[in-house]
C-alpha cells in the first residue's frame, strides 16, 4: 500500500510537472512572438525614420528654398517708409478713435 502512495505521488508529480512546462513553454513562445512584432515595428519606424530624414534633407536645400522664394515671394514689394503712420498721425488717430468710441457710448 505504501508502494502504491509513492506511484500515485510521482504520477501526479510528474504530470504537475509536465502540465506546468506546457503552460511555460506557450507563455515563452507567446513572448517570442511579440518580440518578433516588435522588432517588425521597430524596423518599419526605422525606415519612415530614414524616409523622413531624406525628405527633410531634400525639403531644407538652400538651392531649392531659395527657388522657391524666387518664384513665390517676386510679387512682395519692398516696404517703404510712407506705409507707416508717422508718431504724430498715431497719436492723431488714436485720439479721433478715442472721441467716437466716447460719443458713440454716450449717445442714445
């Protein structure tokens, strides 16, 4: 009776045992599996990375910017001095504003 304690102990260890490699060993090749997107991701982020790098060297040439401004920014005329108002026109104006802000508030 004794044998049969010390069989049916070893049996349910050693299925214990066997049950708990199953699981580790699905748990470990779940984990690789991950990894393995993981590094997939990486290597794809890796290479927009690089796209993006490249493009950037491309967009920011000063030949090419300097094209574009050319081409877009011919039509801007210098600015001159008359297109400002002078500190006297200022404080003109700003009075003038001041007045008819005052009478349009106080009229009914």
């Amino acid at each position: 009776m004794n044998r049969f304690r010390i069989i049916m102990f070893a049996v349910v260890g050693f299925g214990a045992i066997a049950a708990s490699l199953f699981i580790v060993e699905n748990e470990v090749r779940d984990l690789k599996d991950n990894l393995q997107e993981i590094n997939r991701q990486i290597r794809a982020d890796n290479e927009a990375i690089h796209v993006m790098q490249a493009e950037l060297a491309y967009l920011t040439q000063p030949q090419r910017i300097a094209t574009l401004v050319k081409e877009n920014m011919s039509e801007l005329a210098t600015q001159q001095s008359t297109q400002y108002y002078s500190e006297n026109a200022a404080v003109l104006a700003l009075t003038h504003t001041k007045e008819e802000t005052e009478s349009a508030s106080v009229a009914p």
